[in-house]
C-alpha cells in the first residue's frame, strides 16, 4: 500500500487471513487472502506481500511463477519479491458506483505445482468527490399570499461518494422568512426543502436571495453552493395539489420502449389561468430513460431498461398553474430482474500441450463462470459435454477447475475439442457453451512394429555386389523423435568378424544390401535378426528375424565321374560279348552336377557312334546298353561320345568318350586293342608287357604253376593264398589295362590275382610265396570286373555266387541323378530344393569315395559306406543308393547292398560264369 498510505494519510492494510476447505474433490487446502486499501492509490504502490501470506519464500518463486489471474489488470506480482503492486487505476466510484462494500475478487496462480488462492481487495472510499448541484441557481416565485409552514422542493445536490464521504447535509444562509428542512429518499439519498417561516408581502420586499450549501462529513468535509432567487407574486389562492405525494411503480426491466409507465394526476380550486396546470420534471437534464406529458402527466418509458445498470429511479415532478403556483410529487421507478442474460464461460490458464502421461486429477485449467443477473437468474450450473477423460470441479461460487479424469493417448485422439456449458436456473433457464481445443503432447511410449512377424528373402547366387535384396520397414505412431526409426543389424548366424562381408542395411531406410555375390554350392541360407529402435528418450526397439534363402543357378557344368581318362588323358576300353542280346548291360556313364533343382537334373544323349543304333543311352540314368545284336558287318571296335546336360536354362554339358570292344576273351580283344597308340607313360607301358607276357606262358606252364602252387600250399600255414588259386580263378591270363584312379573312376582288372602292398606298380604273382594275414586277394575276370577273393579271416574254399539283378531299388528310392531303370527314362525330382541338395551331396560325397577307393562300396547292411563320414543314422531309408550308378564292366549287375542276395544266380545275359568275394573290396 505503500505510496498510497503517503498520499492519503489515513488508509492503512489490513490483511487478514480466512482458510476455508475446498471441496472434497480438491487436492489441496486454498486460502483466501484479504486486503483493505484506499481507492486511488498510484500505480505501483504495494499492496501486501502476496507470497510471504501465502506462506511461500522467496527461493520459491522463480520456479512457482506467481502471478495474478484476473479480467482487468488491477493488480500484479512482484517476482523478486512477492509482493502484490497496484497496476492501474483504482476509482471506487466507477467500479463499484454506488455499493456500500466494493471488492475486487481475483486468482493468485501458482505453479509447480498448479494452485489457485482466492485474493479479495476491499476498496475502501476516499473523500475525493464535492457534493455538487445540478444548477448553480434556483429560482422560486411564491405568492405572496402563501400561508407559513408551505413547503418547497429544491434543488439537491450530488456527490459520487459513499457512507460519511457522501452527501450527508444541506445549509441555508440565515433569513428571517426561510428556513430548511432536509428529507431523505427511498434510496437513502437526502434533497432539501424551503419553508417558508413569516407571510410575504410583496410591496415591502419582492424578491429575497438565499445561498444553500451541501456539505459531506469527510476528511476534511468538502461542500459547494447554490444561488436561491425567491420572487413575491401576486396572490393566487391556491396552489395546485397532487393526488398522491409519492408514486411508485414496478416494471420488469423488458417493457418495451414507449410504454406508458404512470399517470399523475394534480388539482387546483383557482379558476382560470390560476386553474391551468403543467407538468415538469424537476431535473428535466438528468431524465433521459422518461417522457413526460406537460399536460397529461403521463410518464412514458423512452429507453430500454437494464436491472444490471439502473436497479431503480427517483423522479421529482413540478405541477405549476396559471398563476405561478406550484405542487411537487416524487415518482419512484424500481427495475424488476428478468433472466435475459446468458451465463459466460471464461477460460484462465489454460496451458498449449497437455502431456499424454499426466496423471489422473491433475489441474489443467480455471473456469469463471459470470451472469449479471440476480438471484436465481445469476446462479449457474456448469457441465462438460460430451465422453472426454477431463472433468470439471466445482471450488467456489461461479469458479471451477478442468482435471483429467482419464488415461491419455495420443496416438488414438491427439486433441480433444471440450465444450462446457453453463446453465442459469431462470425461468426459462439460459445457457451458454464455450469450445476449446486441447492438444495432447507426444511421449514416447510406443515401440517400433515392423510390418511382419518375420521376413523371408529368395536371392539368386551370383548377385552383383550392392544389390538390394529386400526392405524392412518399422511403424513408430510417436512423433517428431519418438517416431523416427533407425534399423541396424543385431545378429546373425554368420561370424560376425565377415556379416559386414555379406549384408548391410541402411540405418535410415531399412533396405538390405548384399554386400558380395552370394554362392548358392557354398552358402544356401543364413539369417539375421534386424533391430528398428526410435529417437525417444529412453529409445524403445523391435527385433524381426530375416531369412536369406540363396537360389541356385545353373553356374556349373556336369562332371563325369565314370568313365575316367586314362593317366595318358586316352579313355579307356570296355569289353563286350559277342553274344550280347539286345538290352545287355554294357557300362553305365555316372556324372554329377554342383548345382540343385532341375539344374543338376541330368539326362544323358548320344553324340557320335560308329555304328548308329547299335548302341542306345539310358535318358536318366545313363546306362549304355545293346540296342540290337552285333552283325556281321559291324566293326569289333566302337566308339561312343556321350554328351551329358543338365536342366538348367540355358543348359550346361560334358562329354564322355567309350570306347567299346566287342570280344569274348580278354584275348581276342587284343587284336582290336594293338592299333592303340602306345602309352608313353612307362608305368603304363610295364602294365602292358607284363599282361602280355602272362598270357602268353599262361598256356605252357597252366599245369605246372597249379601243382607247385598246390606243393606250396600245403606246406604254407596261411590258408588264405590258397584259394586265390583254386581251380577256376586264376586260370586266364590276359593283357591288363590298368585304370587311372585319380578322376574317380571304379578300379577293375582282368584275370589277375594281386596282392595289395600299396605299391602302385603291377609285379607278377609269385605263387611260392607266402602271403601275409593281413592283405586282401583282388581277383578279376575276363568281363572285367574286380572283386576280393579271400583274406586272412575267411576260407578260401568260399566260392562267390554270380551276380543278382534283384539288387535295384524301386524307382522312389533312385536318386535323381540316376532316374529310372530300364524302360523309365523320366525320373521324377524333388520338388523341395533342400531335400534334393541333400540328397545330391550326398550322392556326391558317396560317388567321391567311389572314386578314390577310400570307402567300401560294400559296406555295412544299408548304410551304403555313408555311416563313416555322415554318421550311423545316415542309412539306405534316408539317402537313395548312388551304387546303381557304379556299373561292373561286363555283367548285368552292379554293386548291391543286401547280402542275402550275394548268392543268387547269374543273369541270362551273363558272360560265362564270373565268380565274385562278397568279402570288402580293398584297393
């Protein structure tokens, strides 16, 4: 209050301290702080300290941020210190009028958190206002015959203060006929009358001048004048009289302009002019909402009526007649309240974002609710429409707060538009709404979602490096941050020292590049597991799985496994019966491909032959049989070119060449075999001479070799040599072409009996020797097929069975490479391309250790010699036999798995009696 009290001298502050309870849906206890100050005071004067009643310290307010929330700016806060400073001016008179108590009710706000305290500043009055007439003079003319004790009305004065500052009394300068009597309004105001105390009599004085003075009773009392001109007339008996002293009326504030409101009726007993009355307002300048008729004393209603401005009006009316005589009367006007103002809903504080994890109960804003009308007309209920999760709460009379009352989303409903209405309880009851839209702000409280469970990508080998291979995508519903993703690989099953190596993906897009050309022979599928995390804070992630699967391309050419070249790169020679019927089994050409699918699906076609169709080449399997019998005409030497292809598009092939002799004996081929070009490779060459000169002295020392081989036997303690020479075995000689094993090729001989020592030279078999327990016997007859004849464990009295044709498998279970037997070209692949990669590496892996000896093929029951390296489990009902592939030059049969069936009979086709071990065959 500080300057204020200065300047005025007398005022002092009073606060005073009213805690009151909320109600029970408040979350703290408010108080309504008090102040008393005089009007006027200059801006900037303090009127308490605001923060130190609202028990708060001065370290609080920077982060409290106190400050006033009101409709006009009366009022600030300090920030430094709290306290509470006048902003603008304070006229009690023009805010309050004419109210005994004028108060200024406000909103202290504070934040962090959010509370509202009642302040109420009473403005008190200061004598700042002169009691002050509506004219400077007055003038009244009285008959001379007047009676003492008549009465006249005159002139009041007006002062705009209240209680002891307002008009309170008025004084007339002393006189000998005159004196003053003061009355008092229905509304409290006070106006004068002149009394007259003697007769007049105009021929001794006519005319008297009186001076009337208003005073109030301030501090000091202030007062001002007015001039009286009372004028001696001629007598006139009677003056006029009203029917009624006062008049009073009550209109509802809705009657309509020019309604007739009120009739004053007034009497004179004169006659003639004296009789003739008019009608006047006293204070006809300061009556703008009324009409008066001057003759009929009607009083008409000119402007509309407000209760909220004017609650009633005092009017003094004038009947004057003819001769100058005059009556008084006053006319009291009370305005009636109607409802016919509708309620305003006044928003205060409302904040920009409310955060979608604000807790339940929390103040978001403070409504004021404001009616002009009185009574039941002002009094106002408040209701938020619609399903929102905020509600309003009553705290104090037209005051309430909006809290949240519901779990905020905003991902759902980023703004909510609320409505609050408020309805009076007039008769008809009025109402109002006011919208708002409160926007929810964004947290981060949901994670990436990719679009799918989990990703499966097919990508063709031989990829250019960079290539993208497939786009991830995450949803984030957040916003700004919150919802921008970044994706990164998190995983793999590759080494993690080469993922790099192999995939990458763009942090920004989620596009995987393949970083290299993928193998389809060397990596089939790998994984990764991708990881789309947002910019919020804390981040939140999502993890999916991608699966790479590499397709095969037909990148590689078949390879021949079977027939093989010789060491000298020449391919080698297969013997053929004469007698071959139609159908007979001459050698089987075994190729595989790297590749899967229908590119590794090979078929097997005739490129060149001497003799066309003579020979014919199994479609799927690769068999070459005798497609008829040989003439007479054709040549005993023939020649084969074989061109296997594969499925692929476009095809990829390899050749084999056959060179095919048709002979009964090992002997008889030779002739055919002498235009061979001679081998320049020396092993090869001592092979030669050595066959040669076997079967030369084979002939003359046949008889001579068995009975000193059956001398030695007998003293021999090994038993096993002996049935290497049992009749029957080793009883043709002929020249031996030994076959190179390094392309895989199946190791046979003809007519000879060898003892493995692991030398890769041939040395002629010296029958007077002992042999060793441990080395296996390799016997071979004249079609060329080589088999063990005894060992060490077994009696060589055994004697092997011809082959069986009931080895084959069905056609399920032929492995694609092979297709179909004999009348069925048209195998069926695996549609699964995995289940046929297996199934060809397997077969690749069984034909490899074929090739270089170092499995048996011969194994185990149904194993197939797949058991050593892939394990027990790999068994003849799991991997199709590859051996239907390994052809025995010279029989129809080939290698067979079930031993029961070692011992079965030769087929028709057979070439003579051709006797096999069923022991393992060593090489």
């Amino acid at each position: 209050m500080g300057s204020g009290a200065g300047e005025r001298g007398w005022a002092e502050r009073r606060p005073v301290l009213f805690p009151f309870l909320l109600s029970l849906f408040c979350l703290a206890l408010s108080e309504q702080i008090r102040y008393r100050i005089p009007e006027e005071m200059p801006e900037g004067s303090v009127v308490g300290n605001l923060a130190k009643d609202l028990r708060l310290s001065v370290h609080e307010l920077p982060t409290r941020k106190l400050r006033v929330s009101s409709e006009k700016p009366y009022f600030t806060v300090r920030s430094e210190s709290g306290e509470l400073l006048v902003s603008s001016r304070l006229d009690r008179e023009q805010i309050c009028g004419k109210k005994p108590a004028c108060a200024l009710e406000f909103e202290a706000v504070a934040e962090n958190p959010l509370n509202f305290y009642h302040v109420n500043v009473e403005i008190e009055d200061v004598n700042d206002h002169t009691p002050k007439f509506t004219q400077n003079s007055f003038e009244l003319q009285i008959s001379e015959s007047t009676k003492p004790g008549a009465r006249f009305i005159l002139g009041s004065a007006h002062d705009a203060d209240i209680g002891t500052n307002s008009l309170q009394n008025y004084q007339l300068s002393p006189d000998d006929h005159f004196s003053l009597v003061i009355k008092e309004k229905l509304d409290g105001s006070k106006y004068p009358e002149l009394v007259l105390k003697t007769p007049l009599d105009r021929e001794e004085q006519t005319s008297y001048h009186l001076t009337l003075m208003a005073l109030d009773f301030g501090d000091p009392p202030l007062s001002s004048t007015a001039q009286i001109q009372v004028l001696v007339t001629d007598a006139n008996d009677n003056p006029p009289v009203f029917s009624q002293e006062l008049y009073r009326v009550e209109l509802p504030e809705n009657v309509l302009p020019g309604t007739t409101l009120l009739r004053v009726m007034a009497t004179d007993q004169d006659e003639g002019v004296n009789a003739e009355i008019t009608f006047c307002f006293t204070e006809a300048g300061q009556i703008t909402q009324f009409d008066l008729n001057s003759h009929t004393g009607e009083i008409t209603l000119l402007n509309a009526l407000d209760f909220e401005e004017v609650k009633e009006y005092s009017i003094v009316l004038e009947a004057k007649d003819g001769g100058g005589m005059i009556a008084q009367c006053t006319v009291e006007i009370e305005v009636l309240d109607i409802n016919d103002n509708v309620p305003e809903v006044i928003f205060q504080s409302l904040p920009d974002l409310i955060m979608e994890d604000t807790k339940l109960g929390t103040h978001i804003a403070l409504l004021k609710i404001r009616d002009k009308d009185s009574g039941h007309n002002g009094e106002v209920i408040c209701k938020l429409e619609g399903d929102v999760p905020f509600k309003i709460l009553n705290i104090s009379r037209n005051t309430y707060k909006l809290v949240t009352d519901g779990v905020l989303d905003r991902e759902q409903t980023p703004e909510y538009n609320i409505t609050i209405t408020a309805t009076d309880r007039g008769k008809p009851p009025l109402s109002s709404s006011s919208s708002k839209t409160l926007h929810i702000g964004d947290v981060n409280d949901n994670m990436p979602v990719f679009e799918q469970a989990s990703y499966v990508v097919h990508v063709a080998e031989n990829n250019p490096p960079g290539t993208s291979i497939t786009q991830v995508r995450a949803l984030d519903p957040d916003l700004g941050p919150n919802g921008h993703v970044s994706y990164s690989i998190v995983a793999s099953d590759l080494e993690p020292s080469t993922l790099w190596s192999y995939v990458s993906v763009s942090a920004q897009s989620g596009v995987v590049f393949a970083q290299r050309a993928f193998d389809h022979e060397q990596l089939r599928a790998f994984e990764l597991t991708l990881q789309a995390r947002d910019h919020g804070s804390p981040a939140l992630s999502a993890n999916v799985s991608l699966r790479v699967l590499v397709g095969d391309r037909n990148d590689n050419a078949p390879r021949v496994l079977y027939p093989a070249l010789g060491p000298d790169g020449s391919a080698l020679f297969d013997t053929v019966p004469r007698a071959a019927q139609p159908g007979y089994l001459v050698t089987k050409v075994v190729a595989v491909d790297a590749d899967s699918g229908h590119n590794a699906w090979l078929s097997y076609h005739v490129l060149q032959a001497s003799e066309p169709g003579l020979f014919s080449v199994g479609l799927r399997t690769g068999e070459v049989r005798t497609a008829r019998a040989l003439g007479d005409r054709d040549a005993a030497r023939q020649r084969l070119l074989v061109a296997v292809r594969d499925g692929g598009q476009p095809p990829l092939s390899a050749t084999a060449t056959l060179l095919l002799v048709f002979a009964d004996s090992l002997q008889e081929a030779l002739p055919d075999l002498s235009d061979h070009p001679e081998p320049t490779d020396p092993q090869a060459e001592l092979q030669f001479y050595l066959v040669v000169a076997l079967a030369l002295i084979s002939v003359l020392f046949l008889l001579a070799v068995i009975l000193a081989v059956a001398l030695h036997l007998r003293r021999s303690s090994s038993p096993a040599a002996w049935g290497c020479f049992q009749p029957g075995v080793c009883v043709k000689s002929g020249p031996v072409v030994p076959p190179s094993y390094s392309e895989g090729t199946l190791p046979y001989s003809y007519n000879l009996c060898v003892a493995h020592t692991g030398k890769t030279e041939f040395n002629f078999l010296k029958c007077n020797e002992q042999l060793s327990s441990g080395q296996d016997i390799l016997c071979g007859d004249s079609s060329g097929a080589l088999f063990p004849l005894c060992n060490s464990s077994e009696s060589a009295s055994h004697q092997q069975a011809p082959p069986n044709t009931d080895w084959r498998f069905s056609q399920a279970q032929r492995p694609g490479t092979s297709g179909s037997q004999n009348g069925d070209e048209t195998g069926t692949w695996p549609n699964n391309q995995f289940d046929t990669e297996m199934l060809q590496a397997m077969i690749l892996a069984s034909a490899s250790e074929a090739a270089d000896g170092s499995s048996t093929l011969g194994g185990g029951a149904g194993t197939m010699g797949l058991s050593a390296r892939y394990g027990p489990q790999f068994t003849l009902q799991h991997v199709p036999d590859y051996r239907q592939n390994v052809y025995i030059p010279g029989s129809n049969a080939t290698l067979t798995n079930a031993a029961g069936k070692r011992d079965g009979k030769a087929p028709a086709g057979g070439n003579g009696s051709k006797k096999k071990s069923g022991k393992k065959e060593k090489k």
